[in-house]
C-alpha cells in the first residue's frame, strides 16, 4: 500500500481494536515493511494518537487511552451500530447512561452521511425493544471493562455476590455480554469450577482485565449460542412449580385475566374452572396474579403456594384490621 494518508487511515484503524499488534503483522497486513510500520507510528505519534509499543517476543504496538479522545475510524456497519446502540441506551439499565447516550447519539448523528442516517432511522422504526424498568442499575465502568475483555479474549478476574448473598472471586474466560432487556448476563468459561458459567454483571465487583490472552472455546451446543446458553442455565436454576387451582368462575373469566403462559384453564362446570401446570415462574409472582384475578379460588398445591397465599392473607387482613374505623370496637 504505497498511498500514505490510506495507509496512515488503515493503520489507525487496526490499532483502534483492543488487542496488541505485532509489527510483522502490521507490515503483512498492510503490504509494506517493517521499517515504513515505524514511520508510519511515529506519524501517528505525531498527530497526537498515543500508540504504546512493547518489546520482546511476543512485543507489538497498541492505541493507549491519552490526555483527550482521538477521532474514531468507524466503517458503516459500525456506525449504525453505535446509533442504533445508542438509541437503545436511553431506556437501558445502565446508571447515567440516558443522558449520556442522547449526547453522543447526537454528535454522532450530527456526522453520519445521509446513506446512514436513513439505516439507523429505519431499522429504529421497524423494530420494537421488550424492556422493563424494575431491573437493577449497572455501572459502567464495569460494563465497559467487561466488553473490552470479551474483545480482546482476555482472562477476568472479578468478585461476584450470588443470589443468597455468597461472597466468592472468580477468574473467568468471557465470552460474550447478554442483555435481557432488564438485566446483563456475562457469559464466560469459569477456570477454578472448569465449566460454563453466567454472571449477573449488577453483582459484579471490581472487575480486572489480567492481561493473559486465551483462545475462545467452544460453547456447549455448539454454534455460538450464549443467548441460548443463558436461557437454558437460567431455566435449570429456576424451581418448577406444579400448580393445580379450583377457581369459582367461568374458564373464560379466569382465561381472560391469566397470562397464557402460566398455563391452560380448563372448565369444570359453568361457573368453575381448574388450573393444572407446571411453570418456572416466581412462586410469588403466581401467588398475586391469582390474588389479582377477582374471583373467589382454592390453591390445591404445591405446599408452599397454599402458605405463601396464607401468610399474604393475613398480612391482607392486618392491614384492614388496623385501618382507622376499623380496629377493635371501631365502627365498620
């Protein structure tokens, strides 16, 4: 590549991913020596990008964070990532980051060809996210340092809070960041338990880049999948309630008011109706649908439901029982 400011762009545009470059790779990439390579970084140097280089065998040169932002190199589909990202960010759960990504989102709009600007305007309007609002709040930084870890196929050393509230430190090899809308997922080779595992990033603490590399495994299933990995270690960790409830209304009455994943009614009478099924949501989440439904029922099983039901009941008529007008010798 004998045109210098192409070169110079090509150049700039390798080292802005988050690896180490060795200079035999530059220059094969490139088609040039590795006498021009240096040059061409103390170019760059000169311009202000600060490219760090490293000695030794397995030495190479790096773009490092410097003083202020360099301009970025984006190719298209890139750029309508970032936008598209960025529109998403807004309603995201990730703490400060609304306001932040209407700002870049307009800077960076601000410059995008019209070409561009029509892709992210219509893939925007064709799609439609599932999001909710009662997820925990992320911090970035910790995102941040986990994506570039994931880039770079770079062991994590973080510390990680289960659900019950366990303390423990884990050495990971990340694969892949998973949103579900509410909540983001790490998917990563855990090293010390030798198998698969997904992290809730909210209950990520201090996470490291520890600087050794590793080449990716192959995920269970293979294909790719972490998504799928997600859904599926997600469903193994949930409980499975068999749930059988008599209610005292008719099937379409109670049908309509049920989500039609909790499972199917079936009519037993003209005005009763029975639920059998078995489900993995939230014992708890069940307990207030049926509560919410408006019609008089009996909880069969499982046992826990039917105390779960009892204890909500009583806490249900305390809070009656001490509503003014309505205590012990009260009016009512």
């Amino acid at each position: 590549m004998t045109n210098t400011p192409a070169r110079l762009l090509t150049l700039l545009s390798l080292l802005q991913t988050p690896r180490e470059w060795p200079g035999s790779e530059l220059a094969e990439r490139l088609d040039v020596s590795a006498r021009t390579i240096r040059r061409d970084i103390d170019r760059l140097r000169g311009l202000g990008y600060p490219v760090e280089a490293s000695r030794g065998s397995v030495g190479g040169y790096r773009l490092v964070a410097g003083a202020a932002m360099p301009p970025l190199l984006l190719d298209d589909e890139e750029a309508v990532a970032i936008a598209v990202g960025l529109r998403a960010g807004a309603g995201h759960a990730i703490e400060g980051m609304d306001e932040a990504s209407v700002r870049a989102l307009a800077k960076l709009e601000q410059v995008l060809p019209s070409r561009l600007r029509h892709r992210v305007s219509s893939l925007q309007h064709a799609t439609s996210a599932l999001t909710r609002g009662d997820g925990p709040m992320i911090d970035p930084g910790v995102l941040t340092t986990l994506a570039g870890a994931v880039t770079a196929c770079e062991r994590l050393r973080f510390g990680y809070r289960s659900g019950e509230g366990a303390e423990s430190k884990r050495q990971v090899e990340p694969y892949r960041l998973v949103s579900t809308g509410s909540r983001w997922y790490l998917v990563a080779y855990d090293l010390e338990r030798e198998d698969w595992r997904t992290f809730r990033v909210d209950r990520v603490s201090e996470p490291f880049a520890t600087g050794a590399r590793f080449g990716p495994r192959e995920l269970p299933g293979g294909g790719g999948d972490a998504a799928g990995l997600l859904v599926r270690a997600m469903k193994w960790e949930q409980e499975e309630l068999r749930v059988e409830v008599t209610f005292r209304a008719p099937a379409g009455f109670v049908t309509a008011r049920l989500p039609a994943s909790i499972g199917t009614v079936e009519p037993t009478g003209e005005d009763s109706c029975r639920l059998r099924t078995v489900t993995t949501d939230a014992m708890e989440w069940v307990a207030l649908r049926l509560a919410a439904l408006g019609c008089e029922f009996v909880a069969h099983e499982p046992p826990q439901l039917v105390e779960h039901l009892e204890s909500l009941g009583a806490r249900l008529d305390r809070a009656v029982a001490s509503a003014p007008g309505r205590g012990r010798g009260g009016q009512g």
